[in-house]
C-alpha cells in the first residue's frame, strides 16, 4: 500500500510514528528526550494512545471499555505507551490495520479482577492471558511468625551462655530444662520399668530412634553383617562392656552386635561426644548406657566404672576407644581379666597403651588393633576427618577459610585429611612433622613443612593431630595473634596443654557451647574449641558412610577373638586379618554400584594369589 493510501486512513499513526522518529533518531533528540521526565513521556504518549484507539476510521465499533480508560491512572497508561514506542512500525507495514499495537489496546477488565482484555477491530473484547502472581499459603503465617523485638534472639549468640549448657551439636533435640539437674542425681525408667542405665533424658528416646534409623541407611556393611550373621549368632553368650563415642552410628553397631547374640553396657568415651537423644534410644531399646553430654571427669570415671562394677555380670570382651576402659579394669578391677577373651581398640592412644602393656609384659589378653587395619587407618581417619574438620570449625565459628593461614600439626592420615580440606578451601596451610618419610609426604603434597615456633604469631588457626601431648604448650599460645582459633583433632585431650590456661590472669568467657574465649591481661584472646578434646565429634558430627567402615571392623574383631580357638592370638596386640580387611570393604562396593574384576586362573597362578584373596601380603602400604 503507498504513503499516501497510508495517510488518508490512518493520519494519526503517521503523525506518531514521525514524531517518535524525530525524539529517538534527530541529532537533538537524545537533549529533549533527557529533558523530559517520565511522567511527561507517559501522559503524550497516553495521549496519542487514547487518539489510536478511538479513530473512528480505524475502529468503527468502540467498547465501553474505551471510555473506563479515561478514569485509569496513568501507570497503566504509560506502560502500553512504552511498548507502542518500542515496538511501533513505520509506515512501510504493509497491512495498515496492523499500525496500531495490540499493547495499546489493553485495558484492564473489572470483572476479571484485574486481568486485561484486547479490543478486537470488531469492537469485540478478548481477554488476554492473566499472569497469576505466585504466593504461598503458609506465607503471611511466616511473616507472623517472626519473632517481636523484645523476644528476638541475637544474630551471635549469646555469650553469657552457661559453661555446663550441654545442647547437643550435631543436630541435637536435647532439652536443656533440666541441664541444672544431673543425671546421677535423677531416677528414670524406661517404659518397661528397667533403670539399668543413666542418661540425660529418656523422653528424649523418639528423637533419638530416630536418628538411628538415618544411619542405618549409610551403615550398608554392618546391616549385611546382621543380616547374614543373625542366624549363626556368632556372639551368642558374649558379655561386651564399651567405651566409645555414643552416636548414632555407635548405636548400630550396638544394636547389631546385639542381633548376633551379645549382651552389651556401654560408656562414653569422651565428655562432650554423646548423643543425648541416642543414649535415650538406646536406653529405651533395653541396653544400659551410661553417658550424657558435658559430664564432668568424675562423672566419666563413675559412668565407666557403672558399666564394668555390675553384680552378677561380668564382661568377657572389651571394646575400646581410647584405653580409658582398659586402663580402669587395670587399674581397678584387674581380676576381671581371667574371663575377658580379648580386647578391640581403635584409636592411636589406645593402640599405644597396649603395646606399652604388652612390652612391659602386662597385657594379659589378647588385644587387636584396629587403629591400624587398612580399613580403619586409611578411610575413618582420612576421609573422615577430611570431611568432618571442616564442619567442625564452621559450626562453632563460623571462620572463612580462604585466605586463612593454618598450621596442621602431624601429617598422618588425621593430617593428611584435615590439610587436605583447607588447602581446597583456600587456606594457607603449614605443616609441623618429626617423620621425615610423612614430612616429605607433605612437601610432595605442596605444604609448606615449618616447626611451630616459626609460624605461631602469623597462623589463625592451630590444629593438632598427632597423638601426642604438650604439642601446643603456654610459651606458644602466648605468642598468638589476636583471635588465633587452637582445636584438636587427636583422640585424647593431651595435645594442648589446656591446664596451662587455667591460671588466675587469664580470663575464660563461653560464647557458644564447646566454644571459650581466653583473654590475656592486655585484651588479646584466642579461640579454644572443645577445651582441647577431639573436634569433630565434640562440635560437629562425623561422616556416617565412614564410620560404617570402622564399626564393621570392630564388629569382626571381637567375632575374630571371641570365637579363635585356645592358643591362636597370644597376650598380644595384632592386626585384623588381612582376609577381613578385605571383606569390610567389599561389603561397601554395592553402594558404589561398582564391579570387581575376577582373576583368571592363569592370571591368579601368575601372581601366587588365591582368586579369592588375601590380594596383598601384609607389609603391603596402601
């Protein structure tokens, strides 16, 4: 259709489209369209739209919803303004009743409650599709919910918290009401009238069922182990008292020693590492727990010796985590080790106490190893902790790792692990180790190996791991910067000599549970996490995967000593089998939905092996 054809049917569109011409594309246009305000532009442009819209020649039928326009306010207008300018043709369209754009034909519709309608060139009206607005039913009951400004809790928490508040990290339901009462002060029963046991709080016991039910779902090895072994009740007629960590994951594998015929008692093996809701659990289920978060170390004696001093019970299998156990039987009750048939631990200080034992040629059972077995040494203490120091420290300080600079103090698999994590974090992380061969491990690895005292007043955090004692003493935490955060991932609480700050110049503040601030005179303070105990499970929780590695371990330990005929293990320490070893893993690999290979009898005679292991000698290193 020409110009003019054009013109004389619609002149007002080409008066607007040449007007916007001039304001977008003249040389001035850019000045007058940046001296006009929006409000300006809108009410033209609402102008020229009104004109389009009632054009007799372009529309001969015109809706009443053409004259509720004129009532609208002007927001509405200038939106549909703005996408006729932006979207407009000139007049070289080559239908002319397509000129006027269909965004200036909206017109809200009153009985659709606030939707909008297009009118048709018929006059007819169409309703256009409606944006719903996305709202959620619970969402003014949120709102409402939200705590008034007197009740509000602070963004950090309360530093004038109770150095006994004793709430469960780890996602804990513990309920502190009663934390002021404890435990051994209090009578309990569980709902069949049995109180062979001291807890925090046996209500807490759903909670606490709970949780165990999660890690069953990770503990895929130990309910094989049950499953298979249940029938053949390996353990029947074995009296097992233990002292670990009272978690979740320790629940399974009480529960399921307990399927294989064991009588359990068991204590906890650290002060601030037990689940209350699972001690409830556990208690409820029948088995006599002695344990609680935050008890005092004259409470953690008395939990032990409860466990162990039982009329008409006498254990005959130890499993311990730590020595704390053994040490206690030594020391007051070394009778008992007539009947006992054999020890299990698991951590490096328990493992160095019973070779100590054994060469003064004390040890009088024999012990196994566990610390050691490949299954434990090479996944719990390394990925684990890998895992679990990161969790620990965020949980109770909330510290941005990137740019950090940290001193790992031991570099065996707990080092390994925990340098490991900060350094893909970002951190800058030194490493001290008096074994050249792991010194070297770590240069390999790109840290950085320093001694202590040549990198104590840059360092913001300190982690031990060595297994030793007085590795972080007074003289370097004197020399600290400001905020230093000093934690331990060692099993015992030795390796930071905590003693050291109890002194009447120093000043201790809680500001969260398991977290003090110590102050010196001058106002500089350091952040100690856990009074020095193990990190992870004192603050935080630890993989459940893992653990299912290093409970299944211990669970054919003691089947291993328990059921070994006379004279097989001597008053020793020994190391899992290599057979075993193999086994705890392979019962993991379905999980992974992975697939061994299988030797050929060709290939099995090459190598010497039997095509169904052991596939390595035992001064094999993984």
């Amino acid at each position: 259709m020409s110009h003019g054809a054009l013109r004389s049917r619609h002149p007002t569109v080409r008066i607007v489209s040449v007007r916007v011409s001039v304001l977008c594309v003249g040389e001035k246009s850019t000045v007058r369209f940046a001296a006009m305000s929006v409000q300006a532009v809108a009410a033209k442009m609402a102008e020229v739209e009104l004109k389009d819209v009632t054009g007799k020649d372009a529309f001969p039928a015109i809706s009443p919803l053409t004259q509720e326009k004129k009532s609208e306010n002007n927001s509405s207008s200038s939106s549909a303004a703005a996408a006729a300018v932006e979207s407009s043709p000139v007049t070289t369209a080559p239908n002319p009743v397509k000129m006027p754009q269909a965004s200036a034909m909206k017109r809200p519709d009153p009985q659709q409650n606030g939707g909008e309608a297009f009118v048709n060139y018929d006059g007819t009206v169409a309703e256009a599709p409606r944006m719903k607005k996305i709202q959620f039913a619970d969402q003014k009951q949120e709102f409402n919910k939200r705590p008034t400004k007197i009740g509000r809790r602070s963004l950090s928490r309360s530093i004038s918290q109770s150095s006994t508040d004793s709430y469960s990290s780890a996602a804990s339901y513990t309920d502190s009401s009663d934390d002021e009462t404890s435990p051994r002060d209090k009578q309990q029963k569980n709902s069949k009238g049995n109180a062979d046991f001291c807890i925090k709080n046996i209500k807490q016991a759903d909670f606490g069922r709970r949780e165990i039910e999660i890690a069953e779902q990770e503990m895929p090895a130990l309910m094989a182990l049950r499953k298979r072994a249940q029938g053949e009740k390996p353990l029947a007629g074995a009296k097992i008292v233990g002292c670990t960590h009272i978690t979740a994951q320790t629940a399974v594998l009480m529960e399921t020693l307990s399927a294989l015929g064991a009588q359990c008692r068991w204590a906890a093996c650290n002060i601030y590492s037990t689940q209350n809701e699972v001690a409830a659990a556990l208690a409820e289920g029948g088995f006599s727990v002695f344990a609680w978060k935050g008890e005092s170390e004259d409470d953690f004696w008395w939990c032990i010796d409860r466990c162990v001093n039982v009329e008409g019970w006498q254990p005959n299998m130890i499993l311990d985590d730590g020595g704390d156990l053994t040490h206690w039987i030594y020391k007051k009750y070394p009778n008992m080790f007539k009947k006992v048939k054999g020890i299990v631990e698991e951590s490096v200080t328990g493992v160095h106490r019973l070779y100590q034992l054994s060469k003064a040629g004390k040890l009088c059972v024999p012990a196994m190893n566990v610390n050691d077995s490949v299954t434990k040494q090479k996944f719990d203490n390394l990925y684990c902790c890998r895992e679990s120091i990161l969790d620990g420290l965020k949980r109770t300080t909330d510290v941005m790792f990137g740019g950090k600079q940290v001193v790992v103090c031991g570099y065996g698999e707990v080092g390994k692990g925990c340098s490991a994590a900060l350094k893909a974090m970002g951190s800058i992380v030194y490493v001290t180790e008096i074994d050249p061969i792991c010194a070297l491990q770590a240069c390999m690895d790109g840290f950085r190996l320093v001694k202590l005292n040549e990198v104590i007043r840059q360092v913001d955090i300190v982690i031990t791991c060595t297994g030793n004692k007085n590795v972080v003493v007074r003289e370097y935490m004197d020399r600290m910067k400001n905020g230093c955060i000093v934690c331990n991932m060692g099993h015992s609480n030795t390796e930071i000599d905590v003693a050291s700050l109890r002194t009447p110049e120093l000043t201790w503040e809680r500001v969260r549970s398991q977290v003090d601030h110590v102050i010196w005179p001058d106002g500089k303070r350091i952040v100690l996490l856990a009074e020095g105990r193990l990190l992870n499970l004192s603050c935080s929780t630890v993989p459940t995967f893992v653990l299912s590695i290093t409970a299944t371990t211990q669970a054919l330990a003691l089947i291993e000593l328990y059921n070994a005929p006379e004279g097989r293990y001597k008053q020793d320490v020994y190391l899992l089998p290599k057979k075993m070893d193999e086994y705890v893993a392979s019962l993991h690999l379905p999980t992974f939905d992975a697939h061994l290979t299988e030797l050929s009898d060709e290939q099995a005679k090459y190598l010497g092996l039997n095509k169904n292991g052991p596939f390595k000698p035992n001064y094999y290193r993984y």
